[in-house]
C-alpha cells in the first residue's frame, strides 16, 4: 500500500490508517499497540531545576509544534523553520534558568498522557548531565519512579569525580541505564575517559545510550564530536557492553549500520531518520536490535509511530520487534 509522506500540519496524520483524530489529538487505533519508546525527555534543567516535572499542562509545547508540515521522508529537523530553530535554541539555553517557556511543558503527566493517546505503554527517559551543575538524573528518576510507565535512564560525565560513585549511586535510585551526549557534553565518544564510561557500564549490566551521529543544527564542536566513526573504539574495546546508537547515527547511518552489522552489542534506536531510512532499517540491520524512539518532546510520538508502521507494513515479526519487543528483552521487567 502506497502512503503520502507530507502533511500540512501533525493532525493531518489520521488520513493514515493507523491513526484517528479524537476531540482534536492523534490516537492509535489501539489493535495496533503497545508500544516502547526508547528515546524521551523532561525539560533539561542544568542550574536551577525550576520547572516542576509533576505538573499538568493543556497542551504540550512541542519542539516541533503540531500545527507544522511534517514531511515524514526527510530527517526530521529539516521540518524546522528557521524560526522554529531560534525559538528551540532560546528554551533549551536562555530558559533553562527558568520555569519558563515551551519547556515548562515537557512534564511526566504531560508525557503520559500522550502515550496513553497513542497506546505507548513504556517511554524511557534520558536525562543529561554535567558533574556539579546539573541533577537532571535525580529530578527525573526522582519524579518517574512510581510511575510504571517510565524506564529512567541516569546520566555520568566522563570526566564526572568518582564515575564509579555515580554510577552506583544512580543505580541505587533507579537508573537502567546511562546516556552519554559528545556534542552536549563536550566529550567525544573515542576518548579514553569515554572508554572508561563504557567499561564501567558494562561491569554494572547498564546499556549505555548515546546520541549518535551528526544533526547539522549543533555546534561545529558538537558535530564534530558526533561523527560516527568515532564511535568504533567504545564499541570495539568493550563487547560485554550494551551499546544502543540514538538516531542510528542521525546523518550517518551507513556507518552506524555497519557497527550494528559488525557487533552483536549494538543496537540501533530510529529516532529522526526519514521513512526511507527506516525501510532501510527494516531491511539490512539486525531485526531484534532495532528500537523504536521519538526524541519527545522535540517531536511528537505519533511521528515515529507513522514511520516504523509504514516501513514494517509487510514485516510483521519486525514490526512486532521494533514496537515493543526488543525493548521488552533488553529492558527485562517491563510488562508482557
């Protein structure tokens, strides 16, 4: 079946089958579920911790507002006006010392409520953190952890004093992982403090998340930090490790596919890649390492959904993989 792949704004996605418009928000048509979604947010705080992550909004203020175009074949940024880009950077840096802007929004409620409307039954956060200034690990883990609804991730710097320390300490609030930034943290994947990270994780049985790949709208040092052969070291020297590749290498997925390809301890999450990159996916990566995300709330989660419905239309097994299976068997525990 052929399916359109841009649309004049985000509601217009119910002219797929897999989608209805209820009181003006997308649903799932709910045969179709559950579903995990390995790739979500709160609002990053890295001073103050002002936005309160318990409280319920309206609306959500996506990254990617849902009255935009969504051209569902291209990564997904290109969907961004200049205008849009400017608004994002100003909530993610000037903001951040507040509890305002469209990041007051990126609250749990807010997300699980959003899940529920698209039968995602599981998100897993990632916080990200600096050592000292930020505790974005323990806001969120602090905030989630009675919510079954929620995987919380923790975050280490490399360079963070007594890693070890953190790590046990994470784990002891929660943590089921760990997520490593270069571009945001300012370390690239192939350093050796890096490699420590890596290895220390992979003691522990934490899978280690990292943002992988280039975006073309970080910085020069972010994206040069981001490149995906740099990868390699982290995952060669440490095959006991659980290494998952966010955006499957964002806009260099040959190579991240060729990692996933080459070693049996990498997976590859989708978050961002076009359509004709999922198919891609769907085809020639490994089928039970594949993980489905959105990267809420820069986007909505009925994005990720279209794609990886659309490319597994005639791939059931792997549909069935990428929607909640593979995650299920990596993130033991999660509900059956």
């Amino acid at each position: 079946m052929t399916h359109p792949t841009a649309f004049p704004d985000h509601y217009a996605l119910a002219k797929l089958p897999y989608f209805d418009l209820v009181d003006g928000r997308l649903r799932l048509d709910p045969a179709i579920g559950p579903a995990i979604d390995v790739h979500t947010h709160l609002a990053l705080d890295y001073v103050t911790g002002n936005v309160d992550l318990n409280a319920e909004h309206a609306r959500v203020e996506h990254y990617l507002d849902l009255l935009r175009a969504i051209d569902l074949d291209v990564y997904i940024n290109k969907n961004f006006s200049p205008a849009d880009l400017k608004k994002m950077e100003i909530d993610l840096t000037l903001l951040s010392f507040t509890s305002r802007g469209m990041r007051r929004t990126h609250t749990a409620p807010n997300l699980a409520r959003e899940m529920a409307e698209l039968s995602i039954e599981t998100s897993v956060l990632l916080p990200i953190d600096f050592p000292y200034i930020s505790k974005n690990s323990e806001r969120w883990l602090a905030a989630t952890n009675a919510r079954k609804s929620f995987v919380c991730f923790g975050s280490a710097h490399p360079f963070q004093p007594n890693l070890a320390g953190r790590l046990d300490m994470l784990m002891e609030m929660g943590a089921r992982g760990i997520k490593m930034h270069p571009a945001v943290q300012t370390v690239p994947p192939d350093h050796p403090r890096t490699i420590k990270l890596v290895r220390e994780c992979a003691k522990r049985n934490l899978p280690i998340f990292f943002h992988c790949g280039p975006v073309e709208i970080e910085t020069a040092l972010g994206r040069r930090y981001s490149q995906v052969p740099r990868y390699e070291r982290a995952i060669a020297e440490n095959p006991d490790a659980t290494i998952i590749l966010g955006h499957s290498g964002a806009l260099q997925m040959d190579d991240a596919l060729g990692f996933a390809n080459k070693y049996p301890n990498v997976w590859l999450e989708t978050a961002s890649q076009s359509l004709t990159n999922h198919k891609r996916l769907v085809a020639e990566a490994p089928s039970d390492r594949l993980l489905m995300g959105s990267d809420w709330p820069f986007y909505h989660q009925s994005t990720t959904l279209a794609k990886t419905l659309i490319a597994t239309e005639n791939a059931p097994a792997v549909r069935a993989g990428m929607l909640r299976d593979n995650a299920r068997r990596l993130f033991k525990g999660l509900r059956a």
